[in-house]
C-alpha cells in the first residue's frame, strides 16, 4: 500500500510541474482549482478550474 501511494504522489508532483512548464503560472492555479472543486464535490469551483484549463490548452488555437 505504502508504494501505491508513493508512485500516486510521484505521479501527481510530475504533472503538476509538466503543467506548470507548460502552461505557466495560470495552468497550475486552473489545476488548483479543479482539484479543489473535485475533492470538496463544488461544481463551480471544478468548472472554473476546467474551463481555465480549457482556455489554457486550446488558446494558441485560438
């Protein structure tokens, strides 16, 4: 249990810095969010974190 838990936060800190490599300062706050929003079950906050996303991803498309 104890490695299952380990590779989970591994895998977390990754994306959460590919994120912030990525997409910058604003990426890793609509990450933030999202997550808040999931783990408190508050649909605004996880639909604001994902449409910051969202613009994040699909901006240079724009």
């Amino acid at each position: 249990m104890p490695v299952i838990a380990f590779l989970s936060a591994v895998f977390v800190v990754t994306f959460e810095q590919l994120v912030q490599w990525q997409y910058g300062p604003s990426g890793v706050v609509g990450l933030l969010l999202l997550t808040i929003g999931i783990k408190a079950k508050s649909p605004t906050c996880s639909s604001i974190g994902a449409v910051v996303l969202a613009l994040m991803v699909s901006g240079p498309a724009l």
